[in-house]
C-alpha cells in the first residue's frame, strides 16, 4: 500500500524551497503528499520584491475536512511556521494523530541568526512542538536556540554529539543536527535515543548559501525512511544529493535564490 504524508508549510511561485521542494521530492519516491499551505509567496522571501498572503484563518477550516473524513497519516512533516497561531494549530494536529511519525524542522534561524519574524515566545513555542515529534531535523543555529547556546559559539563534532542527547531529551527519538562545519567539511549528524546509535554523513563545504537545502535534505532523508532505508543509509544519500546538487548549481551558476538543481541527481539515489 502506498505511504502518503501531510507537508505543512509555505510555498512560493519562484525558489525551490518549502512546498515547491518538497511536493517533487515525496511524489519521486511514490509517497503521496498531502499539503497544508500555511502562506502563498510569489518568490521566496531572500528575493527583494515578493508577495505574500498569509493562509492562518483558514488552516484550521482546512484540517477540519480531514478530520470529518477520519483521514490518517502514514508521517506528518512540519516546516516553517509564521506565527504563534499556526504552532499551535500544528501542535493540535499533531497530538491528534499519534498513528503517525512526526517530524518536526523547526525552522527558526540560520547562519548564526534568529530570523526577524521569529520572537522569544515563538521559540518557546517550538520547543514545546518538539516535545510531540519523534524526528526533529533542526540546522545548527536552530539546535543552539533550542539548546540555549549562543548563537556565535563554534561547534565541533563532540559539541554536536552533546547538542544531540541534549535535544532527544526534550522527546525526540531521532534528531538530525545538519550543518556542523569543519575543516572545509560539512558534517550532518544524527542520533537515534531507541537504540543509542551516532550516525554522521560529510562532504566538502561550498561557501555558498543556496535557498532550501535544508528543505530538499529533510525531504530526502524522511522519503527514504518511510521506504525502509536505514537511518545511516538514509543520511549518507541524501547528504549526497544536496552536495551533488549544489555542484551543479554552481557549475551552472544558477541564482542562490532559486534553489539548487537537486532534479538532475535524485536518479542517483538507488532504494
């Protein structure tokens, strides 16, 4: 039987982030996405002009046809949230389908900065929301808020490795600590509480920041989960895909703000 998911997040006309990045990733793998749009963009928002229009008040309108139909959920993967409101809508969703896996990318921050629309009570907020998820995949800014460690202190892989129990006490079983840098290597790591395990996956650190990574990453790794790979597997390859595709990008020039061309490498992910 065919697994299907729920995407909660935004999506925009041009970026290959968010929904325009997930939709694509979960169809290849013949999971069915079921997405709850939580804002229509034009262009992503590192673009200088872009529309927006917020979707909240009608959220909770949305899920409630699901709910009337009793729909269930083979996984419930939740990205960028805007605003105090729609945390909590999602928080009610998720404790509502407990016969789901509930991943979590707490998507606050990056590259040493919480993002200007996010306030002290929203990443309270976040913290909260994990406590219901069994996989978070927070980016190492993300993993220092929730941790409350400056957001300028340098890690390296045996910080990482405390980060990572730090973070599956608050109640994740798996948690997914992406963009650890050293040496002109790029580490993602991981860690999985049920079994005690470390998993990590590396490649070489282009200097570049490419819009939705992190998306197509998490899309990546939790597709090839629900088909079965295991979790060090699942994190090798998809670590692959976005370096391959950040390759490309940059061979091709093509604009940092569009996305990377993860299309032309997924055919190299073999499951």
């Amino acid at each position: 039987m065919n697994k299907n998911i729920v995407l909660i997040n935004d999506i925009s006309g041009v970026g290959k982030c968010s929904l325009m990045a997930s939709i694509p990733i979960f169809s290849y793998f013949e999971i069915q996405p079921h997405p709850i749009v939580t804002a229509i963009l034009s262009n992503q928002t590192e673009f200088e002009n872009f529309s927006f229009f917020d979707f909240t008040p009608h959220i909770k309108e949305y899920i409630n046809i699901w709910e009337m139909e009793n729909r269930k959920f083979n996984c419930i993967y939740s990205g960028f949230l805007g605003s105090l409101n729609q945390i909590n809508i999602v928080k009610d969703f998720v404790k509502k389908h407990e016969e789901s896996i509930i991943v979590i990318d707490p998507v606050m921050g990056d590259n040493g900065k919480i993002y200007s629309t996010y306030t002290n009570e929203m990443c309270n907020e976040i913290k909260e929301l994990i406590k219901h998820a069994n996989i978070i995949t927070p980016n190492l800014t993300e993993a220092k808020i929730l941790t409350n460690r400056p957001l300028d202190l340098d890690i390296n892989y045996d910080e990482g490795i405390k980060i990572l129990n730090e973070l599956s006490d608050m109640g994740p079983d798996i948690v997914l600590l992406t963009g650890v840098k050293e040496n002109g290597i790029i580490k993602n790591l991981c860690y999985k509480k049920s079994s005690n395990e470390y998993f990590q996956a590396s490649g070489k650190y282009y200097n570049y920041s490419f819009s939705g990574t992190g998306d197509i990453f998490t899309s990546i790794f939790i597709s090839l989960i629900l088909n079965g790979i295991e979790i060090g597997e699942a994190l090798k390859k998809a670590t692959d895909v976005v370096i391959k595709g950040i390759e490309e990008s940059i061979k091709e020039e093509f604009d940092t703000r569009e996305g990377i061309k993860f299309e032309k490498v997924l055919k190299s992910i073999n499951i």
